[in-house]
C-alpha cells in the first residue's frame, strides 16, 4: 500500500523495540505504522504513542485496532505535511523518540522533515535502504558522502545498528535495509552561523560533483561577485579547485560564517 514493505519478522521488531527501550515514561513518534505490528510491541510498553499513517485503508483499521489503549493515537496524514511542532506539543512538551520503517521512496524528505525541528526529539530509531544509511555515516571525499550526510551529522551522532534482510518484509523488497540510530545533540556540532545559509552552501557545492567548488558556488550565483567569492574560500583557508564532496563538516561551517559575514556587510 502505498509503495511501502510491511515489517512481518518478529525477531527484527524486537530487535527495533530493544534499540527503542521504551518505558511508561516515553513519548514515541511512529512514522508508516503500516499494520500495526511494530506500535503493538511500543504499545505493550505503556509508552505514549501518536502514530502517524498516510494509507487511508491503514489509519481506520489502526486506530480500530488500538480503540482501547488511551495512550496510543493514530492520526492520518502526510508526514511532510504535518506541523510536527504543534502535533507533537499538543501530546506532550517533553522530548520525543521516533520509530518508523520509512517508504524508500520518501526517506530523505522525511530526514529533512526531521531535521527542521531536531530539539524534539532524543532519538531517532528509523529503518532505511541500505545505501541510504551508508550515505549517512560516510566520509569525505568518497562517493557515498553527500548533502544528507552533512545535515544530519549537524544535529545528530548517527550509528548503524544493524541490517535487515529482503526476506523481513512483505512484499519483499529488492535490497537491504539498514536501522540506524540518530542520536540528538544538545546544539549543533559546530557553529554554522545562519543554518538555512549553510544548507544553501552545501546544496550549491554538491550541485555538480564533478566541478570545483568554486565553479560550483559561481554557477550557483552564490556571491555575486568574484572577488567575494574568492576572497571568503581563501579567507576561510579553503583551496578553490577543491570538490565540495572534499570538505569537512567544519570547513563547511567555516565557510558558511564567512559568507554571512559578506552578507551582512552594507
């Protein structure tokens, strides 16, 4: 339903719920709760759950199926378009945990989703296409590495904690999957000066991988004129024939300040 790959392995959601840990006292987020097996196991654990399911066939049959457990909602509705602020503030102020088993076909959006609002939650707990969770953890300089990479490791340490066989799900899909944890940082790694700023840095870098940064950022229109825009890389001490998939998360930030500092400048 929907393009997603329903979670029937019971050893596999155990394995999810043990990551979780959940206890009376959370407040779990459940993204595509599909059938419902993996909210029962969050569910048995006296933790409030708010799950939320896309599938207008799914949501009736879920919130039927947990009609009895006042501590579990089902609300159904597009994730990229829920206000996870006010959603999630209406339930409880505290910080949350996610659990979710994200369509392949929409995982980065929901990634980005969570990365506008990272103070609400604690942990992430989200089961991915493998290639997706190997863009995550990778490094510089290798092809793996790339935009999420960098937005993600601003707010979160993220981990891999194991992977998930094709024969886990039905329908079964055509690759691995990966669960990874997203753990919440108290503020982001390194100061980026203005976040949306560095996302639109980071975006133009990896506009056209095969180019240097500085064609990059020159096809981007990011600084309008040249003598800025070389004089910010060499006061940033970063090399102009680099490739944006060569730098650092720091030397992203660094430069990143350095342009709202051009910005800013009357």
């Amino acid at each position: 339903m929907l393009g997603q790959n329903f979670l029937t392995d019971r050893t596999v959601i155990s394995r999810i719920v043990s990551r979780v840990d959940p206890s009376p006292e959370d407040f779990i987020l459940e993204v595509g709760p599909g059938q419902g097996a993996l909210t029962k196991e969050l569910a048995e654990s006296g933790a409030t759950v708010v799950a939320v399911e896309l599938d207008r066939r799914l949501a009736p049959f879920l919130a039927k199926e947990f009609a009895g457990n006042p501590k579990v909602s089902i609300i159904e509705a597009d994730i990229l378009k829920l206000d996870l602020q006010e959603t999630l503030a209406a339930v409880s102020g505290r910080k949350w945990k996610v659990a979710a088993n994200l369509p392949y076909n929409i995982s980065s959006q929901v990634l980005i989703k969570f990365l506008e609002t990272p103070t609400l939650f604690t942990d992430l707990f989200l089961m991915l296409q493998k290639e997706v969770g190997d863009r995550l953890a990778a490094n510089p300089a290798t092809k793996e590495y790339g935009i999420l990479t960098l937005f993600c490791r601003l707010h979160f340490d993220v981990t891999r904690e194991f992977i998930v066989k094709p024969g886990s799900f039905h329908p079964v899909p055509k690759v691995d999957s990966a669960v990874l944890r997203f753990r919440a940082l108290p503020g982001p790694r390194v100061d980026v000066g203005d976040e949306r700023l560095f996302r639109r840095l980071v975006k133009a870098a990896f506009g056209q991988r095969r180019k240097t940064l500085w064609n990059c950022l020159k096809s981007a229109d990011f600084v309008g004129d040249e003598s800025a825009l070389r004089t910010a890389l060499s006061e940033s001490g970063i090399d102009e024939k680099r490739r944006g998939e060569t730098l650092s998360l720091e030397e992203f930030a660094t430069l990143s300040r350095r342009f709202a500092q051009t910005e800013s400048t009357p």
